[in-house]
C-alpha cells in the first residue's frame, strides 16, 4: 500500500509540470524597404507562434485582413504579433505603413498546414 500510495504522490508532483502552457515557436522576421524576410512562412494549425520583427531600416507595417492581425514596426524595436492559427489556409500579409516606391510590393503569404 506504500509504495501505490507512493507513486500516486509522485504522479501528483509531476502532473502540473506536464501541462504548463507549451511555449510558442518564435519567427524572426527582418523587414526593410521594400521585403520581408522571410516572405513566406509555414506554419501548423493550432500551434501557438511568435512573429518577432524587426526593421533593419524605418517604420513598417504589417497587416494580414484575413486573420485581423496588424501591427506598426519601429526601427531600434522588436515587435512582436502573437497568434495561434485555427484553420488551413494561405494568408497574405503586406506593409500597411507607406515605405516609398515599391511599397506596394512589400508582401509574402502565411501558410496554415
């Protein structure tokens, strides 16, 4: 009876360490004029990810209608867009902030697997 009750104690302990929140994949993603690096990126349903930017020259921006995503990326800063995918499917994105001619060629595409 000991050595059950034991083990049980010992599966307690552990259980909480199990299901402590999964980390999310980080995406390093640079941005200048007139691209993102990458410009395509894969990612899995229901996988928690990070997209962490940063502009190598001015203010950007990225925005992604399809999934309501949006945000404005500084130079000197890190900007970083949460986002846990939950359906298959390929999303554009593009800079929102006019970064001179070319802008309008500043996109890439998210693909949910």
């Amino acid at each position: 009876m000991k050595k059950i009750l034991f083990f049980a104690l010992i599966a307690l302990t552990v259980l909480p360490q199990d299901l402590k929140a999964v980390d999310a994949k980080v995406i390093e993603v640079k941005v200048k004029k007139f691209e993102f690096t990458p410009n395509e990126i894969h990612l899995k349903k229901g996988e928690p990810v990070v997209l962490r930017f940063e502009s190598l020259d001015r203010k950007h921006g990225f925005k992604v209608p399809s999934l309501g995503l949006e945000a404005v990326i500084k130079p000197g800063e890190k900007t970083e867009v949460k986002l846990t995918p939950d359906k298959v499917g390929v999303y554009e994105f593009h800079c929102h902030v006019f970064c001179g001619s070319g802008h309008e060629g500043m996109n890439g595409k998210i693909y949910v697997e």
